[in-house]
C-alpha cells in the first residue's frame, strides 16, 4: 500500500467524502473557484454557533509516517482561530491547523504560528508527519513555501500511529476541500509527497466488452453513468462472476502525466442478506478484478477498487491512449 486516499469528490456525492461526525455540516459543491480540479469540492460550514467535532473523517491503516496534500479555500474566518485540520489516532490528536484571522498556528511536536490564508484564494497545503518520540517529523508547505519545519518528539501518548484525518468545520470556519490525498511509505510508488495534480472522473458512456448484469431500463451503461451518483437507475445481478464493463469518456489532453487509474463504484444490496462485489478494470483485453471483494450495505455506498499505478498488461506508465481505450466496470463477487 502507498495511495491510502485519493478523493477528488467527483461522484457528486458525499458517500465518497469519508464519515460525517457530529452535527451534518458538509455538502458537495459543483460551483465557486474552491473546485480545483474536475467538477466537484468538499464545502465544510462552520455555522453560526459552536459546532466543535463536525467534519468530515477519513479512516487510516495504523501508520508511522504519512504525506497528504489537499487545497483549500477559505470562505469565512470566526474571530479567533479555530481547527480546521486533526491527524491522530484513536488515543490522541498528533497534528492539529487552527486558522483564523487574527493569527494561525499549527502544532505537532510544538506550536508555532504560520501565515493567515487569505479569504477567497484557493492554497494547495502539502504536509509530512512522522510519529516518533525522538526521530519525528513535522512539515507543513503553502503552495510550495514550507511554512511549519519540527523535527524531534511527535508522538503524544503510547502510540507511534496515526489512523484518521479529520477535517472540521467550526464556529463560522466555513471553507471548501478538493483533491485530497495521502500517502504512506510503503512500497516503490507513490511513498512520498502525493504531488500537485488534479483528480478527475471519467464517466461511462457506452458498453464495454462484458455487458452480463441486467439494467433497470435501458442500456446497461446508461445505468450507471449519472453524476451525481444515485441509485434512481442501476443493474443488478447475483451470479458470481458475471459483471459488466463499460467504455470510457476520454481523458483531456491537458493531463499529460497520469500517477494512477482507481475505479470506484456506487451500490447497494437488492434484497435482504449479503451481498459482495468487486471493481474490474479491462486493459489490453484482459480483465483485472480487485484483489478481495467489498459487502454492500442495505443503503448505497461507495466502493472504491484497487489503486493501479502502471498499466497491469505491460506494467508501464499509464498514458492518455491507454486510458481512452480503458474499460472499467464491475462483478458480482462471492
């Protein structure tokens, strides 16, 4: 694993945006310049009274060290600072960004003030965090100007671990996320600062090579091309192994370097029971499946496939003909 999380919030709905904790102060946004990239944001409001702990929460794997970047634009600023982003575990918070018009800081390891984001600019903030008690890392950069440097003890309490990002909005902190990722160390890609390109959806907009699962109404691929995502139309099936797969939008030409394709599904159960599926991506005409399937709830959530940094038919980079003739889809599972 290095790509623990890639949401660029592109399926329109919130289900891709982690958990909601506390009062529901979080909405999709297809309009205003905190979009970033693609079509979609996060928008995170504070209200107009103390609403602390509401936000959006991202589950991690229990890690030491991590990278993440994110873009943010502040929309308004309560009179005095308050935290917009935790990193912690379930013991303790390692890493705290209190903003505010009157002052801003960050602490992890230490406490130290950085610059005030201005109102109505969009910022792209890329971090690093290590958790250790004496060889610790914290560093913090503001569209490329490191503005937080801590190098020493970073862990609070016992455990050298992290496993959530928690970003909140509080006591009129109103602002708007896009492109999120993070990154742990592990592996040969990806295993360090997740870099400063968009996160975009590609759309299916016609049949691919397997069409097995059985439409609402319609063509199969119009089932399953809304956005954003709902379950008004869908297919279904529960016969293992069979699965659709469809073609796919082009990919713009003013994305030369692609870091990694990830498929992601919307879905639920038809009937009462249990229910598995698994993404499948088709490449050079073979059809790759994730490697363990994911169970359906009873209401609709987002599944999200494996991360594939190369092409798996040639292990080579993923160019922009590759993923024009991409086909993605998904398989009942037992």
């Amino acid at each position: 694993m290095s790509r623990l999380v890639t949401c660029g919030f592109e399926t329109g709905i919130l289900a891709e945006a982690g958990v909601q904790v506390g009062a529901d102060n979080a909405t999709i946004v297809n309009t205003g310049d905190g979009i970033r990239s693609g079509s979609y944001a996060l928008a995170l409001n504070g209200a107009t009274t103390d609403i602390t702990g509401a936000g959006r929460r991202w589950a991690l794997p229990s890690v030491s060290e991590i990278y993440f970047s994110f873009s943010i634009y502040f929309l308004t600023y309560s009179s005095t600072p308050n935290s917009c982003l935790y990193i912690g575990n379930d013991s303790d918070l390692v890493f705290q960004w209190e903003a505010g018009p009157s002052g801003s800081q960050i602490s992890a390891g230490a406490t130290s003030s950085v610059p005030n984001l201005g109102l109505n600019v969009r910022t792209l903030v890329e971090g690093h965090l290590k958790l250790d008690n004496s060889a610790g890392i914290a560093e913090v950069w503001f569209d490329g100007e490191k503005v937080f440097d801590f190098t020493g003890d970073t862990q609070v309490g016992s455990s050298p671990m992290t496993d959530f990002i928690f970003l909140q909005g509080n006591r009129n902190l109103d602002f708007v996320i896009d492109d999120l990722k993070i990154n742990d160390t592990s592996g040969t890609v990806e295993n360090a600062m997740p870099g400063r390109g968009g996160i975009i959806l590609l759309k299916p907009n016609g049949a691919g090579t397997t069409t097995e699962l059985t439409p609402s109404a319609g063509a199969n691929y119009e089932c399953v091309n809304e956005v954003p995502a709902s379950m008004t139309d869908y297919v279904e099936g529960d016969t293992a192994g069979n699965g659709d797969t469809y073609a796919l939008e082009d990919l713009s030409s003013l994305y030369n370097k692609i870091t990694l394709v990830q498929p992601v599904v919307f879905g639920q159960l038809a009937a009462a029971g249990e229910g598995n599926v698994k993404t499948v991506i088709r490449s050079g005409g073979t059809d790759y499946a994730d490697a363990a399937a994911q169970g359906l709830a009873d209401t609709a959530k987002v599944i999200v496939g494996d991360v594939y940094y190369t092409d798996p038919a040639d292990s080579e980079e993923w160019t922009k003909a590759k993923v024009d003739a991409l086909e993605v889809g998904v398989e009942v599972s037992a």
